[in-house]
C-alpha cells in the first residue's frame, strides 16, 4: 500500500530543522532555475549572491568575498569556476601578493547582474506573496541566524543533570 501523503513525515522532525532549512533552499533553486532559463541568466542560482557582491566591490579577493557573503573562503572558492568558465568574472594575481588572486567582472557578467536585478525585483513581489501565505520566511531566517550567532546551539542546550 502506497504511503499517505497525509501521514507526517518522521525527519520533519523539529530536531532536523538543517535538514527542512536545506529542503527549503533545494526547493527554491530547483524553481528558480527555469525562470532564469526564462529570463537569460546562465549564473548558477547559488552564485547570485557572489556575482552581486563583486559587482558592489568592483574587484575583490574570494576571502573578501567570504567576509561579505558570510560564507567559508572554500565555498566562495569552489563558485568561483563556473563563473569563470562561464566568462562571467576574470581572475588576476593581485600584484602586491602573487598567491593572491582578484576577481572581476567582466562585460558579461555586469549584463547577467542587470538580469538577476531585473529578476530580483519580479522575484520579491512573488515572495512577499508567499510570505502572506506561509508568514514572513525571510524575516524569521534572518532573525535566526543573529540569534545563533549571538548564542550558538552549544550555549543553548542545558547541560544533563
């Protein structure tokens, strides 16, 4: 007998909060790709934020960029081939440091960040829609991620007795 979509999922657990965090961002590329097909952006969803932040910079080392995103240096690092594989952004060694590289933009991708622009602004009015649905996402992800900063899980949790 096929399992009741009515039944609820044992790993929607409380307890794996992550794991439904990262359903939650998995869901939302996977429905954003088609519209960037739509809209001609070829940068990889996940790589919006990165071609963003070196637009604002202007050039920009990936732990610069890591500072800004809030993201690891690695993570900053393992997008960075795409984009340039892409012709999105170029890589220079900084001349005052060899083993550091800059980053860039190039004309193309200044033309995919006026896209993603576009698209942003189309994308939020879809999202506060949601949100009238589900409630304010956003703000209750933003507000999460202070207060764990603020007090890590480690300093929550009681000790046993």
């Amino acid at each position: 007998m096929p399992a009741s979509t009515d039944l609820p999922n044992p790993l929607d657990d409380i307890s794996f909060l992550g794991r439904l965090a990262e359903a939650l961002s998995t869901r939302i590329e996977e429905q954003t790709r088609p519209l960037f097909d739509a809209a001609g952006i070829v940068v990889p969803v996940k790589s919006c934020s990165l071609l963003t932040a070196l637009g604002k910079a202007g050039e920009a080392s990936a732990a610069e960029l890591a500072r800004t995103l809030g993201q690891s240096h690695q993570l900053v690092v393992q997008k960075c081939p795409a984009l340039l594989r892409l012709g999105l952004i170029t890589q220079h060694a900084d001349p005052a440091d060899a083993r550091r590289k800059i980053f860039r933009l190039t004309d193309a991708g200044r033309d995919q960040l006026a896209r993603i622009e576009i698209y942003s602004a189309r994308i939020t009015g879809v999202y506060r829609s949601l949100f009238e649905e589900v409630g304010d996402v956003h703000r209750v992800i933003v507000k999460a991620l202070r207060a764990l900063e603020n007090r890590p899980l480690a300093e929550r949790l009681a000790p046993e007795t």
